[in-house]
C-alpha cells in the first residue's frame, strides 16, 4: 500500500501522559525495542526520578491503541549552578505495524515544541545518524563542547547530537549530565 494512502487511514492524535499511562508506555517500549527490558527499565524509571523533571512524555495514538510514545527528560551542564533548562530525548518508540508512516517524526516536532513551551533552550539526543537531524538535530554535540555523559567512540561520535530550541540559547558550555537513572554506563555504551 502506498506509504500516502496508509497516513490517510490512521487518525493519529498526540498527547501528554499521567500516571495512569504507565502500561500503556511501557508496552509500547516493549513492543517497539522487541522485548528489550533494559529500555523498558530506563523509560520506567525515568518516569519516577525526580532529577529527569521537566520533563515532557507524550503518547500516539491511533483511536484508543496507544502506537508511540516519546520522552523528554532534564540535561544539565556539569558544575553550573542554575542551569538553562536543557533537556535529552530519549526513548523514542513505535510499534512495527505503524512505523514508517510518520509517526515518529510526528511525536519528535510536538515534543520540542512542548519544550520551547516548557522554556528549554536546548536538546540532545543519541541515535541514528540519519533520522534525527530530519528534525534539526546537529551531529556530534561535542564538537560544539557538549560532551556527552560517557566517552562516545570516535566513529561514532556524529550519533550524540544538540539542537537550540531557541534563538539565543545559552554560551554556557561543558560536560552534559542527565537524570539520575540514565547515568549509568550501559546506557551510553553504543
Ligand atoms: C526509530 C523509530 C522511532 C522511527 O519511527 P517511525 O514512526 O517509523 O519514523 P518516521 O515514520 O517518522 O520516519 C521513518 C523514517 O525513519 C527511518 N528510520 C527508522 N529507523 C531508523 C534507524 N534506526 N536508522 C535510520 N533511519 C531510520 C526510516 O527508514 C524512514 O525513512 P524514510 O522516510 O526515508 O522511509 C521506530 O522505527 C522505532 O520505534 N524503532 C525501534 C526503536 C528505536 O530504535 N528507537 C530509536 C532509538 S534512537
């Protein structure tokens, strides 16, 4: 089926979650990751830490099925005090059945704009190459002296990426530090 007749059938609609959401997220990480409980564990997590607050979790939905699901969570610059607000995407998820439709890239431009509404200047992210800077995304964050939370490999480096949400967003530079639960090793190591 032609990828335009297939948007006309899906009546998508984004919105921000609450508690109540928890399963639903969950088991659209599920799905989307294949079962990989480590992403499942970090979104979870996330969810209830309070050092990833502001923090922006929005759900697709085609009618009542929850299809997607994005999370933004709080980035700091190590050493500021009264940082700008920042903050990291991750993870970004769909169901096989409805991927390549748009969807992801629909949950991406309405995260940022609730951050620009939030009062975030900026937003890093760490993924493939060639999905993000669809979405304004600028490769290797550390070249722009935003090192990521762990040493990236050199060849992959143009994976950790920044945006400004902002015209003038803040020249306070450095090292960038997350939530509390993603500061672990193992979710940086590729
Ligand atoms: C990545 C993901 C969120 C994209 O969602 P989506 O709704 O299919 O995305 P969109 O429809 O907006 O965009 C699809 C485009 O992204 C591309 N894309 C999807 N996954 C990609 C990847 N891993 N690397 C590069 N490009 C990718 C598709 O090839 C497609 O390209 P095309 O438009 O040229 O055909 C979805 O594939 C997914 O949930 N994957 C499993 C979980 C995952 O890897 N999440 C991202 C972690 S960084």
């Amino acid at each position: 089926m032609a990828e335009s007749t297939r948007m006309t059938l899906r009546n998508i609609h984004i919105r921000e979650t609450s508690a109540i959401d928890l399963n639903a997220i969950l088991a659209v990480e599920r799905t989307a990751f294949i079962d990989d409980e480590e992403v499942v564990t970090l979104t979870r997590d996330l969810l209830t830490d309070p050092t990833a607050e502001p923090l922006v979790s929005l759900l697709a939905f085609d009618g009542e099925t929850p299809v997607g699901h994005i999370l933004f969570t709080k980035a700091q610059i190590v050493g500021v005090d009264r940082c700008p607000l920042m903050h990291i995407l991750a993870p970004l998820a769909v169901i096989p059945d409805y991927q390549k439709q748009g969807i992801g890239g629909k949950l991406i431009r309405a995260g940022l704009e609730k951050l620009r509404v939030l009062g975030s200047e900026r937003c890093f992210v760490i993924g493939h190459m060639d999905y993000y800077p669809r979405y304004g995304f600028i490769p290797d964050a550390a070249a722009q002296s935003f090192p990521a939370p762990y040493p990236i490999p050199e060849k992959d480096k143009d994976a950790w990426m920044v945006q400004d949400l902002v015209e003038k967003a803040t020249e306070i530079k450095g090292q960038i530090i997350c939530a509390d639960v993603m500061m672990k090793p193992e979710y940086w190591k590729e």
